[in-house]
C-alpha cells in the first residue's frame, strides 16, 4: 500500500530531483509520514543520498518521518490566535482528544500540533486538520470536531453547514474561510475583465516599453524589501541565460499577513496576468508559483484557473496571438518554513531542497532558479503591474506619496472591530489606520510583522510608506489590556528561534539568547545592565546572511525602545548582577528521578 | 605590597584547562614569584584562607557541588574568570543538555548496554554524599556574575598567561592571532 503511493508519487514527478517536494508531500499527505521505506526507495530512484533526503524532511515542518496521525491538526498559536482564545481552544483538544500537543493518540487517529501563523489572523482562533482550514473555533465547535474524527468522518465533509464569502465558496474550494475584504482600491477593484491586458495590448508593445512603463509607475516590490519592480525586470532582461523564469512568492509566512491569500482567492486571474506581463518583459518561458503549504487548499482552485487561462490562449503557445510568446505556470507547494519566503530560500525550496537562504551575490536576477535568471515578485506585485499597464505608469505614480507610489494592501488584526484587508494609498498615517478598522483604546500597533516593529501612541501620527514605516503590509493592533513583552515579544522572539534555518551563528544562537534575558527579566530577574546588553548583542545579528537574521531581534529591540518603561518596571532594584538561576528548581528533576529528597 | 592571590578550580571539565595552566613550562617559576596561590588544585589547599584577587574557573556547573563551589569562588575572588569552552560555554559536558536528566540517568544506571540486566535492585545511585545532578550543563556565568572569558579548549598557555599577567600589571592584555585561533 505504502510503497505503492511511493512508486506512484516518485512516477508522477518523473524522478526528478528537483522535484522531490512534491514527491515528499504527496506521500505525507497519503501516508501521515514518510517511513524510513520510503525514504530509501526515494534515495534510490532519484540518485540522492538516504541524507539528502532526511535533511530535507527535517527542515520543513509540515513534513515527518514519524506519523502524525490519521487527522492531524495544525494549531496556530501565534500572538493573534492566542488573543481571541487559543488557550481553551487548545486545552479543549487535548481533553477531547486524550493526548498532549506534539503528540498522537495512542490508537493514531489524532495528532495535535502548533504550527506558525497559517495567514487567518483575521479569523483567529484557526486550524489546519489535513490541510483543510477550520477558523473562529471555540470549544464547542472542538468537541464536534472531536467527534467527527473519531466517527472517521472525511474533514472535507466536517463544516458542510456553513461556507466563506466569494469565491470560498466555489465547488473547487468548499471552505470556511473569509476574505473580509473591507476596503477595495484600484488593484482589488473587481471592474476589470482579466486577459484584457494580454489579448489588447500586449502585442504593440516590446519587453522593454513594458519595463518602461513599470519604471515610470515607480512601484517597488509589495513583499516586504521594497525593491524597485521595473529595476529587477530589467536586470533580469538583461542578464545572460537560454532560459529565465517569473516566480511568484506566495509563501506570505510573515505573521499577520493574509493579502495574498485574498488575492489569490478572488483576483488569481489578475495575478496570472501579470506573471504572463513579468515573462514577456524578462523573456521567460516559465512561471512557479510558489504557494505556501497553509493554503493547499487552493492548489486546486488554482490550477483549474490556469487550465482555463491556457484554453483561452492567456497561457501556452503563442499566448495573445504573440508569435513565439511562450509561457506556462506551474504550482510548488511549499512544506511549511517562513524562511522559505525569502526569495533564495524560495529558489532552493523550488528546486526540492532544504530551504537555506543562499549568499548573495549573485542575486537571482542573474542566478535564479536551477541557475537561469529569475524574477521573484511578490503576488501584490504581479497584480498591480496588470493596472499599471492597464491605466499607465503616470497614472499609477500619481498615487500614494511621491517616493511611495501607488496602493498598499494591508491585512489588519488584532484588537479592532474590522480586522481584514484594506487597500489603500501609500501615505496613510496610524491614527488614521486605527479609525479606518474601529480601533481604540490603543497601546501599540505591530508594523510590518514581527520583523518590523512595535510602535506606540506617541509615534501614531507616522505614516506609512517606503521612508517612514516601510511594511509588506502586516499590522497588528494592541489594546492597553495586553501584556506587550510577554505576550507580543517573546512570541515573536520563540517565532524566529523556531523558524531560523540555522546556517548563521548568530541568528541561531543569539536570538535564544535575547530570548532568555527577555525571560529573565519577565521572571523579575533582570538588573539594569540586562538593558544595556540587550542592544549591544542585537548589534550582532546584522551578520547575518538573510532578513531573517537580520530582523529576529527586531521585536525585542524595537519594543526596548518604544516601550523601555515597561522593561524598566520589572527589573530588581540596587542589584548590579543577577543570573535568576534557582538551585531548587535545576536539582528537582534529577532529585525526582533518583527518589531522593533535595538538600541545600 | 603583597603578592597577588590567585585561586582555581575545576567544575565539570577535564582538568586540561589546569594541565595549560601548568603547561607555561618554566614561566610557572616565574609565575610563583609574580603571585601567591589560594585554594586551588595545584597547591591542594582544600579552603579559602584567604579573599582572593583572581578566580579562575575551569568547566561549567553539572551539579549541586560545582555550584556551590563556584558561589563560593565569586564570594572570595574580586576578579573571576571563565576558563576555556566549558566553562564558557558547557562545553563537552553539556552535549546532555538536549536529553533530558532523567533519560539520561536512566541510560546510565538502568538501561545502557553495559548496565542492562546488572542492576536488579534498579537504584540510580541517591546517597545523599552524592552531589544532586542539575537538569542541564550551566556556563559559569548563568550562574555566577564572570568577569573576563578566556577562549579554548584548552586556552593556550600563552593566553593564560598574557591574561594573569595583564590582570596582574594592569597592562592591556596582549591577542596575537596565535594565541586565540584554535586550529
Ligand atoms: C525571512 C523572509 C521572509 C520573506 N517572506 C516573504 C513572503 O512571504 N512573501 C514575499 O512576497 N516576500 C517575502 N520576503 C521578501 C522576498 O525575499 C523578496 O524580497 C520578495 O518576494 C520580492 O518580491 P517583491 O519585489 O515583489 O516584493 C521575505 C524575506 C525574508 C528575508
Ligand atoms: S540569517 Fe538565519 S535564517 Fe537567514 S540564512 Fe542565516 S541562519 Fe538562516
Ligand atoms: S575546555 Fe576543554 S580542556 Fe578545558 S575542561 Fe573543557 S574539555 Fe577540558
Ligand atoms: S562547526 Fe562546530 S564550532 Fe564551528
């Protein structure tokens, strides 16, 4: 049985290498795990070692060599779902279920895990089981999952009773999910028929007119770094290779973001367009999206989209009717790493490796994917190109700021009464932004995800655009009943040690360090030098090779200085040195298993 | 004014940090002169009998027994110093860290191939002689406040003794590449 899904799944990808994601996914998903078996038969058939194949399992999360249970629920425990009530959520799965998170019921029907922010923040508290999405679950709605599982009931078939919005409720995706799209700007305005671009324009215009117009729209890159879109596509143009590539980043792994699950739901069309607008400019024959394994559940969706796209001559030979445009879109699912969103982790990750950051230079416009120049763009990107060429670059310049041209999506939660996403110009201060989504009694408002920064009343009247409060569009809002360091600053900080791909010293080891003084201190062992030190060693993590790296000590940094008082109020008075190490509580485990009683 | 007292001591390591103390060769007369020794293994003085100007601690904290004696060397030593990986940093010994004690006690005493089928009554030794374990390998300065860190497994000779004899002279410490690079 086993081996069969084996054989079938290393078939199915022609025993290619570069494909063995997908081959490890597809049997994850058909067997709970990847059996040492499997592994084997994998090593053989695609000429990789037994470690090769392991190494690349034991980087991802959503992968295992041990079963995970014939349901396995993915819990998110990020700091939003921990605020709407994961706590209960949690402990309700485990009495239910009869066993502890990180672990599998002793029969192996329920396996219960925490996973990272599955990019539902708006409808916290949510669950991935088998790859299905279950949102705003209570104890209640637990006890009937519970029980669905144990009767063995399919979890396609477990929320029948109640469907999302838009497309969500499609016969291709049959899920519970919200859009909650609030406010719509010119890039989700939904007045735009997709292929128009394509079949109408394209055609009168050269690669590089297309780059011409992006450069003169001014857009920058919507995934967080900001770089210039025009720029990039024309340095990829310009590079040497037979072949290139377009790849769409959508692994949105920051927490707090979901934009790009939106768009992918009800403007996928428009962000075809623009991989297809991204190939003809650079003169690449293949786009890769690459789809976070969160949002599987729209592979399916997806792909039928694109099987449309290419009966209509918007993908595949000739497309426009443009002799010699070729080009086709592929989907790579991810298997669960954040760091996988950065776009040479992503690279490696789509070439079915372990996903650790490369050093740069070469950037991947020159040595992208499989080596070829490569394009990697944001899915907010790719779908404002489309307007770009659809209204004109000037057009599009003329909004936002003048350095920050054109609109920003922003996914929004946390304390506030409209959590969801909200397009709108670059340019917009907090305080307004708080207005905008209900939100009062505010104490600090997380700007650009845990790798940005925690800002608090005095700093609201800043806006946000590329010079000011630059951000790929996550914002998390704050009210003043919440315990900041403790809550916000250590999740953020456990969130980095857990997603660090481990290749720099640093980042590996001084963001657990950070940590541990962080808790120190919360524990009421902090002395007035561990706030001199916290900044001097985050000076060290600019060594880092990635943004990863270079941002992990962000949330402890930025909340050092914007909320010092509120480190200052916890340290122990007219001590100049304190460890916080505790004799009793380092012996009583040895003590308990020795059966002894402690002495001091 | 009198000699500077020097005291040392070694907690979880292997006693080759001590072994590149004395591996100063012939500069340990020299050292004798410069400074007196308190508490320590190489004199065998069990007690402080004395403050003390520089501890040098050699080996990170694996039980009761390392702790209290590192407490006790921070209470009697103005200028307390790391000596080399393990007491820097846990070094060899804290490779247990990630198992937890209890697994660990039990592979020793009760289910390790050595010990299987040999220990009928099932007794992880307890006396209460016995220093307590501590759920992991400490670094000296998780502990106790540290003053200076000096690098190495073991650090060489020559850094030790450019350090003693900084410390001691009040002199900026010497770092040629040769003394701290460890291949
Ligand atoms: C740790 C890390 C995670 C990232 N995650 C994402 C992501 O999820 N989505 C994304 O578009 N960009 C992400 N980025 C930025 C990408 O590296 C890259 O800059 C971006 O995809 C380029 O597209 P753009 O120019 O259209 O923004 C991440 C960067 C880092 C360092
Ligand atoms: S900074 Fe962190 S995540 Fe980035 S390459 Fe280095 S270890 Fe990996
Ligand atoms: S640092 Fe090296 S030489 Fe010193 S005690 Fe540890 S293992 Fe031995
Ligand atoms: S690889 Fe282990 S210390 Fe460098």
């Amino acid at each position: 049985m086993e081996n069969n899904t084996v054989h079938s799944a290393i078939r199915k990808y022609n025993q290619d290498k570069t494909r063995l994601m997908d081959i490890l996914i597809e049997i994850q998903d058909n067997e709970n795990h990847i059996s040492d078996d499997a592994v084997r038969i994998i090593s053989e058939k695609l000429g990789l070692s037994i470690v090769d194949v392991e190494q690349t399992i034991s980087f991802y999360h959503f992968l295992s060599k041990e079963s995970l249970g014939k349901y396995t629920i993915y819990l998110n425990n990020s700091v939003i779902s921990n605020m709407k009530g994961r706590q209960i959520v949690a402990e309700t799965f485990e009495n239910e279920a009869g066993c502890k998170f990180g672990e599998v019921t002793e029969d192996g029907i329920i396996g219960l895990f925490d996973t990272a922010c599955i990019g539902m923040s708006d409808q916290e508290p949510a669950a991935l089981i088998n790859g299905s999405v279950f949102i705003h679950l209570t104890s209640f709605r637990v006890k009937k999952i519970v029980r669905d599982m144990r009767a063995g009931k399919d979890v396609k078939k477990m929320h029948t009773s109640y469907l999302g919005d838009g497309q969500n409720k499609s016969e291709y995706l049959n899920s519970v999910v919200r859009n909650n799209i609030m406010r719509m700007g010119p890039v989700l305005s939904d007045d735009y028929n997709p292929g128009t671009i394509i079949m109408k324009n394209l055609a009168q215009l050269t690669p590089e007119q297309v780059i011409e117009e992006i450069k003169t729209s001014n857009i920058r890159g919507r995934g967080g770094a900001g770089f210039p879109t025009g720029l990039k596509w024309e340095f990829c143009r310009k590079a040497k290779g037979d072949k290139k590539y377009v790849l769409c980043n959508a692994d949105e792994g920051e927490p707090g973001t979901f934009k790009d699950r939106v768009i992918l739901t009800e403007r996928p069309k428009l962000l075809f367009e623009g991989m297809v607008i991204a190939g003809y400019s650079i003169g690449a024959t293949e786009g890769i999206l690459y789809l976070r394994y969160e949002y599987k559940y729209l592979k399916h969706y997806l792909e039928n989209i694109l099987e449309e796209a290419r009966e209509k001559n918007l993908l595949g030979k000739d497309i426009g009717g443009i002799k010699g445009f070729n080009f086709d879109i592929r989907i790579q699912l991810g298997a669960g790493a954040y760091i996988c969103g950065e776009e040479s982790a992503l690279i490696e990750s789509a070439e079915g490796k372990r996903g650790e950051p490369r050093d740069r230079p070469p950037f991947p416009v020159e040595k992208g994917y499989n080596d070829c120049p490569t394009v990697v763009n944001n899915v907010e990107t790719l779908c404002s190109v489309v307007k770009i060429m659809l209204n004109g670059g000037e057009w599009y310049s003329s909004l936002g700021t003048r350095e920050s041209t054109g609109t920003k999506i922003l996914s929004i939660s946390g304390d506030c009464r409209y959590p969801g996403i909200y397009e709108v110009e670059w340019g917009l201060s907090i305080n307004e932004m708080l207005d905008m989504v209900g939100a009062t009694d505010i104490q600090a408002v997380q700007v650009g995800g845990p790798s940005g920064s925690l800002i608090g009343p005095e700093e609201f009247d800043r806006i946000l655009c590329y010079s000011d409060l630059a951000t790929g569009g996550s914002l998390m809002i704050f009210n003043n009943k919440r315990y900041l360091l403790k809550d916000v600053v250590l999740n953020f900080t456990e969130f980095f040690i857990e997603e660090s791909c481990g290749s720099c010293v640093p980042c590996r080891s001084m963001t657990p360090l950070l940590k541990q003084k962080l808790e120190k201190i919360l524990n009421g062992n902090g002395v007035a030098n561990d706030l001199e030190d916290l900044p001097k060693w985050g000076e060290l993590m600019k060594i880092n090779r990635c943004g990863l790296g270079h941002t992990a000590a962000n949330p402890i940094l930025t909340s050092l200085k914007n909320f010092r008082h509120l480190y200052e109020e916890k340290l122990e008075r007219g001590k100049e040195y304190e460890t916080g190490f505790n004799l009793e509580q380092a012996v009583s485990e040895s003590c308990e298993a020795t059966k002894r009683v402690p002495d001091f | 004014m009198s000699k500077p007292v020097i005291a040392t001591a070694t907690l979880a390591g292997c006693f080759g940090c001590h072994m590149s103390i004395l591996d100063i060769d012939e500069k340990i007369l020299d050292l004798i002169e410069l400074v007196e020794f308190n508490k320590s293994p190489i004199d065998d003085i069990k007690n402080f009998t004395k403050k003390c100007d520089i501890g040098l601690i050699e080996g990170g904290c694996c039980n009761s027994e390392n702790v209290h004696v590192l407490k006790d060397f921070r209470k009697n030593c103005n200028t307390l110093i790391s000596l080399g990986e393990c007491a820097i940093m846990g070094g060899l010994p804290a490779c247990r860290n990630p198992i937890p004690i209890k697994e660990c006690l039990e592979e020793a005493y009760l289910n390790g191939p050595s010990v299987k089928g040999h220990n009928e009554s099932g007794i992880i030794p307890n006396d209460d002689e016995i220093p307590m374990m501590l759920d992991k390998v400490y670094p000296c300065h998780e502990i106790v406040k540290i003053d200076y860190f000096l690098p190495g497994c073991p650090p060489s000779a020559e850094l030790i003794w450019n350090a003693l004899t900084a410390l001691i002279t009040g002199n900026e410490m010497e770092l040629p590449y040769e003394v701290i690079k460890f291949d």
